[in-house]
C-alpha cells in the first residue's frame, strides 16, 4: 500500500535491495494517513513515520516488520517573518515546538 507518488516504497526497495517486488503496485490512497488505517485494519503493509504512528505501535495495533528506516525525502521548517522573531509568543510556540520534536525524535529510536 503506498500513497500516490509511490516513491517511498520504491527507494526503500531499492535502498535494501528488494529485486523483484515492483513497489508501484497495489492499493493507493491520497496521502500517508490512509495506508495507515488500511494497514490496521489488516489491509496489508505500509511504510510509515514512527513519530505518527507511535501511538499505534505502543498499543499493538501496529507492528514494525523490519528494523530497516529510510530517510525521509521530505521535511518540515518553522518560518515565519523576521518582524516575529521577538515576539514573545512567537519565541513560547518556537520552543514548544522544539521540545516536543526533541521528545519525539527521542521515543522514536
């Protein structure tokens, strides 16, 4: 199961060597969220982000098949106008934000 651009499955293919599996097959869903949920309810496999489905591994209803991640191809950035750099609540969410990413990157190894 894989979402529409297919190219996670197909670098992890590659990445591991998986000859012979065409990663380009099966079922799609619109974004990453769906073969998650498929994949729970038994739908088949999926490749997820351990910091969105910790939850679900914690619980059971998820299991990691292979130790073998793959680096992202995508990431995420907080920006905003230099004009906020100061502001206090600006400076309150960009440390929030921080240690909650710092936390989940830490339970995710």
């Amino acid at each position: 199961m894989h979402d529409e651009r297919h190219n996670e499955w197909l670098a992890w293919l590659e990445k591991y060597r998986a000859d012979g599996i065409r990663g380009n097959k099966g079922a799609i869903f619109t974004d990453s969220n769906g073969a998650i949920h498929a994949a729970i309810a038994c739908h088949g496999v999926a490749l997820a982000r351990k910091s969105l489905v910790r939850s679900e591994l914690d619980d059971g209803r998820l299991t990691i098949l292979f130790d073998a991640p793959l680096t992202p191809e995508y990431a995420y950035y907080l920006v905003y106008p230099n004009e906020t750099l100061d502001n206090p609540s600006a400076i309150l969410f960009r440390k929030w934000i921080m240690k909650n990413v710092m936390q989940s990157l830490a339970s995710s190894r």
